[in-house]
C-alpha cells in the first residue's frame, strides 16, 4: 500500500468519489498556486488542458520523489523535452482510450463538413447569399485512416456507417477483427489511391513530417485532409499551398503551429476550416476522466500495475526505456 503518499489531482477530491483512502491528496489545474511542497508529490496528474507541457515545465524539476506522471492526453509527445526532469524510475502514464469517442467523433464530422462544403455555406449564410451547389459524399469514398490505436478504430466503425471503405495503416502490417492494417512502409503506394485521409497517429520519428509536400503532392485532385493528431505530421507551408491552389481542401484540429497565430494564412484560407484543438474536450470528458483515475490510483494505491504506462525513467539525463 502507498499510506500517506502525496497525489495531485486537476479535479478536486469531492468531484471523484471513491478514491482510495490512505492517499493524501492536492488539487492543481495547472494555475494559482501549488497546493503543496512539489518535492512530497509521488503521483502527478498533469492539466487536461492543450498547454499541459507549459504548466509541466515549471513543476516538474522540483518534484524529485515523483513516481507516476498520469498524463490525461493520449499522446505524450509533449512531455519528452521534460523528460530529465524526471526522477529515475518515474513512470509515464497516458490516458488512451479515454479520448476515443469524442475524438472520432469530430474527425468525422469534419470530415463530412468538407464532403458536404458546411463551410462553404456557412461563409455564404454570413453574408446573407443563398447559392445552392452540388457536394460529395462520403458514400463509396476510400477514406485512409492513419494510425490504428484507439482513436483510428473509433473514426474507422463511425465511417463504415456511412458507407465508405476506410482503409487502414499503421506503424506495423497486422490483421485485426476489424480488417487489414497496412503498414508505413505502404503509405506512399495506398495515398494517391484515396479520397480522403483522417489522420489519428501520435506524433513519432517515424510520423513527424511524414505528409510533406511530396507526400500531398500524390493526393488526387480534390482529395480531402483531416488532421485531429498533431500539427507536425503535416507540412503546413505545403498544406497552405495545396489548399490555395484548390487541389486538395482541408479540416485541422491541429496545427504547427499550435496555437494557430494571428494573421497566419490558414485562417482566411478558403478550403480550410479550423478547430482550436478541441477534440477530446466535451461535456463527457471530465466523468471518463475522473472514472480512470480512479481505477489508475486503486492499483497505485494497491501496488498493481498501472494501465497505459509509455515508459520508465532510466536516470537525470532524460533517458528511458519502454515500460
């Protein structure tokens, strides 16, 4: 048992019930000030919020008996320049599968934003214009889904729904119960086969800056792009140029880069329609949340394996090895 070991939580304690006594506990959203010596911390709960690493940076090196950072994110990309802050031995938790749904949930509905022009008429109706066109659909499409962990499978069921053919890639060639996943080493021979790509993968080596310009160059002539990952896959100096010449039309959740600043040329572009990294956040996402935690510090608390562990700190210089 960990009796009387220090947890920050972002939630305060009454709006987790069922947390596991014994456990002494802090509440920090990542603002005001801390609720504590970060030096007694052992279980850290980072900010779910899209600047999570701002707040990170400032606690982190001062917390030198820490023993789980629990991220609330699904990806951790962020945190690896934080890394030597890192007591050996820490361990690194994300929270995947907890951002599936509503993650899914937007890729598709922009993506069908772009199918059906939504943004289109949107400018038109803030203007006062009814002009009524034609738009596609998604029927019969092939839509690509990069990256198949829980998020990709999520976009993959919604779009079988709508009766197009996802067709699936990830890092490494399998067979799923849900159908073939095609490796990255396929990636360039499967990209001027579709219609349509929703990108789903965390940002790695292998997936920073993968769709460069030659990359969306292969697309076909009116393909569509949807982003909910991160902003570095994607070539934004490419992306703005396919999308200004009209080829290929556009739907970022994400961007590089994040946030998007004033005056950049995506936000005036037409063919391209912007969210503010918001996918994950909705009015669900607190009670899943606050639902994993408390599984996460039942088996902290117990001593058990903790779910969705990334890896383990090997030591003060930032190295680590694959839990």
């Amino acid at each position: 048992m960990k009796d009387g070991a220090t947890v920050w939580l972002p939630y305060r304690r009454e709006r987790i019930p069922g947390l596991p006594d014994g456990l002494t506990y802090g509440h920090w959203d990542g603002s005001g000030p801390l609720p504590g010596n970060p030096g007694e911390v052992r279980f850290l709960v980072g900010p779910p919020t899209p600047r999570a690493g701002d707040a990170l940076r400032g606690v982190l090196p001062r917390m030198g008996r820490l023993e789980v950072l629990q991220l609330l994110s699904s990806g951790h990309d962020y945190v690896t320049p934080l890394l030597e802050a890192l007591p050996p031995g820490t361990r690194l938790a994300t929270a995947r599968g907890v951002h599936g749904d509503a993650t899914a949930e937007l890729a598709v509905s922009l993506l069908l934003a772009l199918c059906r022009g939504t943004d289109r008429f949107v400018a038109r109706q803030a203007e006062g214009r009814w002009s009524p066109e034609p738009r596609t659909t998604l029927v019969g499409k092939r839509v690509l889904v990069v990256g198949y962990g829980a998020v990709g499978a999520a976009v993959a069921a919604r779009l079988r729904a709508f009766r197009c053919e996802p067709v699936l890639v990830a890092r490494s060639e399998r067979t799923t119960p849900a159908g073939h996943v095609h490796g990255a080493a396929q990636l360039s021979a499967l990209l001027p086969t579709v219609d349509a790509l929703v990108l789903c993968a965390p940002l790695t080596e292998w997936t920073r800056g993968v769709f460069d310009a030659d990359a969306l160059a292969i697309l076909k002539d009116g393909a569509l792009l949807v982003n909910v990952a991160r902003g570095e896959l994607v070539d934004t100096g490419a992306v703005v140029r396919e999308v200004r010449s009209g080829r290929l039309r556009v739907a970022l959740d994400v961007t590089d880069p994040e946030p998007l600043p004033a005056g950049h040329p995506l936000w005036d572009l037409p063919g391209a329609l912007i969210t503010p990294h918001v996918a994950a956040f909705t009015d669900a996402f607190p009670s899943m949340s606050a639902d994993f935690l408390r599984g996460q510090l039942h088996r902290y608390a117990r001593g058990e394996e903790l779910d969705n562990v990334v890896l383990t700190t090997s030591g003060s210089l930032g190295g680590e090895r694959a839990a």
